[in-house]
C-alpha cells in the first residue's frame, strides 16, 4: 500500500495537460445516449485539464464533482490540500458539453486551510471539489458513467485487497476515445485511516484523468482518483481519495449540507 513518504505525482497536469447521500436519479435527466453533460467529461479551471467523476444535487442545482487540486496555484509536487495554494471560490470551471462555465463552489483544500485541519491524512488525501453548473445547462446531464452506467450508490465501507474496481478517466491524451478511457482494475488495499484507496489498471490514471470517479464491483461510487504513484512500491498505481469520507467532510464543514449523490439511469455493467 502507498505511504506518505511515497513519492506522489498529482494527475492534474504537467504543464497544461495535467480536476454523503444517496438519491435516486429522476425522469428529469436527460437521456444517456444524447446528455452532453455526464460523468467522465473534461473539466478546465484556468488552464488545468481534469475529469469530472460522478453528478451530485441540491434541490433544483446540479453539481459535477472533480478533484480540489484541479484549482491548485502551485507546482504538480504539491498534494498536500493544508498547504498547497489554490484558485478561490467562484472561480469559473469550463465543461465539455456546457454551454456555459460552471463555478467553484466547493474545495476540500480551502475548507481544510480555513479550519486549520490538522488530521494529516485528510490533509493528504481529502482531494475533492464541487463546480455547480449553470441552470442553463441542467437539462442536458444525465448522471450516468460512460461505459460503465452507474453509480448504484456510495461504498461506505472502502475495498479490500483484490476489490474489482473500474474508472472512466478522459485525459486529452487519449483524444476522447471512450475504450480507452474506461479502465478496469483491482484494489491494492486501503492506507490513510481508510481516507485512501491504492488502485492498480492495466494502464494508469494519467495527467488529465484527475477527478476521475472510481467504482466498486457493485457499480457503487467508492472513491475519486487524485494522483499516480512514481516510486518503486507500486509504480504505476494510483492513489484515490474515499468519497463517503470526503463527502462527509463537506457536510460538516460546509454550507453545502445537503449535496447528495445521483444514481445513474444506466444499469452498471460488470466486468466479468
């Protein structure tokens, strides 16, 4: 399993290619096979290029989750969200498929530094944010994974080791092709208090794939993919943070107390 003193590299991008509850989903989604906005499109905050992972909502506002570092101000070496410098709130996030930018509306990496958290595995792996979209563009989201459907819900309870997990990542270093963005893998067992899920795929996450949504072998959401790990132990894995935990944080430290996740309207399609 990948320690702290793991060298780490966040997926955000070197230079520019290197971003709770549960409801069910509503008649109100927009059909699948045409939504323009889903889980898996790209996501731009100034000139960083990330994946959006899963849709959340809050009464009639729809929200795409990415990763907190997708806003970072700093070098790539810098993972730790107690420390590391970020864009602030309201900062507009460009989405495929929208026709107009969504904002920031949350960071786990500025709440973490307003209230001086000093839990060292937050600090290290609680890498998630929220960019509200614009009312314009909530009819054309529809809350399932590209290849995958899904989620069917929220892991609680983490991974063991051997887990079947899949991702859906679309760095502009694959050209959007859809087959080889989806990736299947395994777990390699979970470190940080339970806040990280080491995850291994035929090929890794890479920059661009940062935000990435993970899921379990039941299609539920476990976790949100944040960086790649460079050293020896486990080279070429990737570290992802645990979304219940992280979506627990924003509930209590947070206005935004009553963000839940969408199911997808697309049955989840196992890989075995």
């Amino acid at each position: 399993m990948r320690t702290r003193s793991a060298p780490l590299v966040s997926l955000v991008a070197v230079a520019v290619l290197a971003a709770g509850g549960f409801a069910s989903a509503e008649p109100r989604w927009a059909a699948s096979s045409t939504a323009a906005v889903h889980p898996g499109v790209q996501t731009v905050t100034k000139s960083a290029q990330c994946t959006s992972n899963f849709v959340f909502e809050s009464g009639s506002k729809v929200y795409l989750g990415q990763a907190a570092h997708c806003a970072r101000t700093g070098g790539v070496e810098q993972t730790n969200g107690c420390t590391s410098p970020s864009l602030p709130i309201g900062t507009q996030v460009q989405v495929t498929g929208a026709s107009k930018p969504g904002v920031l509306v949350y960071s786990s990496w500025l709440t973490m530094q307003a209230i001086k958290e000093k839990d060292a595995n937050a600090c290290a792996y609680n890498d998630f944010a929220l960019v509200q979209l614009d009312p314009a563009d909530v009819g054309k989201v529809n809350p399932s994974l590209p290849v995958w459907g899904g989620p069917s819900g929220l892991n609680t309870g983490g991974l063991q080791q051997g887990d079947v997990v899949v991702t859906y990542g679309n760095s502009k270093l694959r050209a959007g092709a859809s087959d080889l963005n989806a990736k299947a893998g395994t777990s390699l067992g979970d470190s940080g208090d339970g806040w990280n899920h080491t995850i291994f795929t035929v090929t890794p996450g890479i920059p661009g794939d940062s935000g990435s949504g993970v899921l379990d072998s039941s299609g539920r959401a476990v976790a949100v993919l944040s960086t790649l790990n460079i050293s020896t132990q486990n080279f070429g894995s990737n570290g992802a943070g645990d979304l219940a935990r992280e979506l627990d944080y924003l509930h209590a430290h947070s206005s935004l107390r009553n963000i839940s996740l969408v199911a997808g309207t697309q049955e989840f399609r196992t890989v075995w």
